[in-house]
C-alpha cells in the first residue's frame, strides 16, 4: 500500500469538529475533483474511504445523495446524477454553474482566523483526498496536488499562502501540479490538513535519515584517515628497506635507529602512535622531522 494511501485513510477517520470546516473541506473535494459544472459533478477515486468521505460531506451539507459506479479496474466513480441536485449543490457553495472559469469561492471559508486557519486546512485537505500524491519518504521527498486548471492552480497557491505553506508550480503533461520537495513542508502540510500519525512518521523517518547520514560521513571520515595512515606506514617501510640496504642501523643515530626499528614492527601505526612508542617519547612534529632526515639520508645515499 502506497503511503498516500495511508495517509488519505487516516485522514478519512478525521471527524470535523465544526461545520465551517466540513464546508470547506467538501469544496476542496468538488472544486479539485474531475468536474464541478451545471452539467457534471463528478470525480473519480481507487480509495472507498475517500468516495464514502465525499457522498457523506456533500449528503450532510445539502441532503443530495451521490452516485457510485465502479469503472474495469475498479476505480470508484462519484457523481450527482440529476441537474436539480448539481444546481443545488452549486449554488449552497455560491455557484451559478455558468462561470466561465471555475474558480475558488472564498467566501466559503467562514473562520479565517489567523490562528486557526482551520477552513484553509480543511480545504487543503479536500484538495489532497481527490487530487494529492505523496511519495514514500524513506525514498524521497515530494508531495504533489494534480490540478487541471491555471487558474485555480495559482488560487490554490494563495490559500496554501495562508497557512503558511510555500509550494511551487509546474506544468506537467497540460496539468499543473503544485508541488512542494522539502521534507520539513511537507511535515508542516500533512500535520495541517490533519494527518498526526503520518506527520510523527515522517518526523521520525526523517530524524533517522539524518543520524544515518552522519554516520556514514564519520565512517567515511574514518576510512580515509586510516588509509592516509597506512599509505603514509608503507611508504615509510619503503624508505627505512632502501636505506637499510645500503648502510646498518648502528651507523644511524641511536633515535633515528629506534624510529626505524619501530616503524618495521609496526607497520600500521600512526606517527602520533609511534612517537609514543619510542624510548624518549616524541612529538608528531618531531617524529616527522626524524622522517625527513631520513629521506635526506636516502637522498645521499643514492648520489653516492
Ligand atoms: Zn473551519
């Protein structure tokens, strides 16, 4: 089951508390559904739960009762049959049927309170019933509405714009979809419209994403170091062979003896590691300091 799915199920559980809200949300349904006109009201749906939300909203708001029939592969299509009933249901949302454009009735959002907002949102989540898509976050983030018309695609905009939710637009295939790819807005949309339980998983996928990406950077980290410490051991075996191939250790000075000696027995020891092994411990600095002579002895010995 996909996680739109899951979460226009839950939203389908929602009980709007106020009927301002259950006004707005049943617009959101009508307005962003196939068709809202005198001639056509209708919208199409795999979820039952989503088609059973519409026909109760519309049914308890004007006493209309929409149809149901099933298409081949099992979609659930909703319609108002009777022309009576469609001019009925236009005209409780302030409709002639006869716009040119349809276009979205504000006047339908009754508490506009700027700390509730609560029409906004139950308009936003009409619009996400019939028309919004949301991929899977453990996979990538990105929440779409899939609307038919410019116009209302910009008004759309503006009432997102009041609940404080900043999405973008993108004409797609002759639709416009309103879109949005930031994991914290998308949270911010989905806890809005009423999805607590999605809202907390997508909270937490996206808490365990991050902790995931730090430690892989810290592995990632970890791992070059420890072959930069490696590389670094190899080579140095390399030098100390090459000298002593030509001269002895005791022809060395007794430090720079003890250094070589130690870096043969512990080849992946870091030069911190090292300095602390010898007899008189060393700094970093003074342990690579003894390499550098080292290499200046090679140098030499190579000339001669
Ligand atoms: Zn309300």
């Amino acid at each position: 089951m996909s996680f739109s799915t899951d979460i226009k199920e839950e939203l389908c559980e929602l009980q709007s508390a106020s009927a301002c809200c259950k006004k707005a949300e049943a617009l959101g349904m009508l307005v962003f559904g196939r068709n809202f006109s005198l001639s056509d009201i209708s919208f199409m749906t795999e979820l039952n739960c989503v088609a059973m939300r519409y026909c109760n909203l519309i049914y308890e708001l004007t006493g209309v009762s929409p149809v149901i029939s099933y298409s081949k592969a099992g979609n659930h299509k909703v319609r108002i049959d009777k022309k009576e009933e469609r001019q009925k249901i236009l005209e409780f949302f302030g409709y002639t049927g006869k716009e040119i454009s349809l276009s979205i009735n504000f006047g339908n959002f009754e508490n506009t309170d700027e700390e509730e907002n609560c029409c906004y949102c139950a308009f936003v989540r009409g619009a996400f019933l019939v028309c919004g898509n949301i991929t899977n976050p453990e996979k990538e983030y990105h929440l779409e509405f899939n609307i038919s018309r410019m116009k209302l695609a910009s008004e759309f905009l503006t009432v997102l714009n009041e609940i404080d939710l900043n999405m973008k637009t993108l004409l797609r295939n002759s639709t416009q979809l309103v879109y949005c790819k930031e994991s914290e807005s998308i949270e911010d949309c989905i806890g809005k419209i009423g999805a607590t339980k999605s809202f907390f998983f997508l909270m937490e996928t996206r808490a365990i994403k991050q902790v995931k990406n730090k430690i892989n950077r810290r592995t990632n980290f970890e791992a070059a170091n420890l072959s930069r410490t490696i590389e670094a051991g190899i080579a140095q075996i390399e030098l100390i062979e090459h000298i002593l191939s030509k001269i002895k250790l005791t022809d060395m000075t007794e430090d720079l003896a003890e250094l070589c000696t130690l870096r043969l027995e512990n080849p992946e020891a870091s030069i911190d590691e090292l300095g602390k092994m010898m007899s008189m411990p060393l700094s970093r600095s003074a342990v690579s300091r003894r390499f550098k002579k080292l290499k200046d002895i090679k140098e030499e010995i190579d000339k001669r």
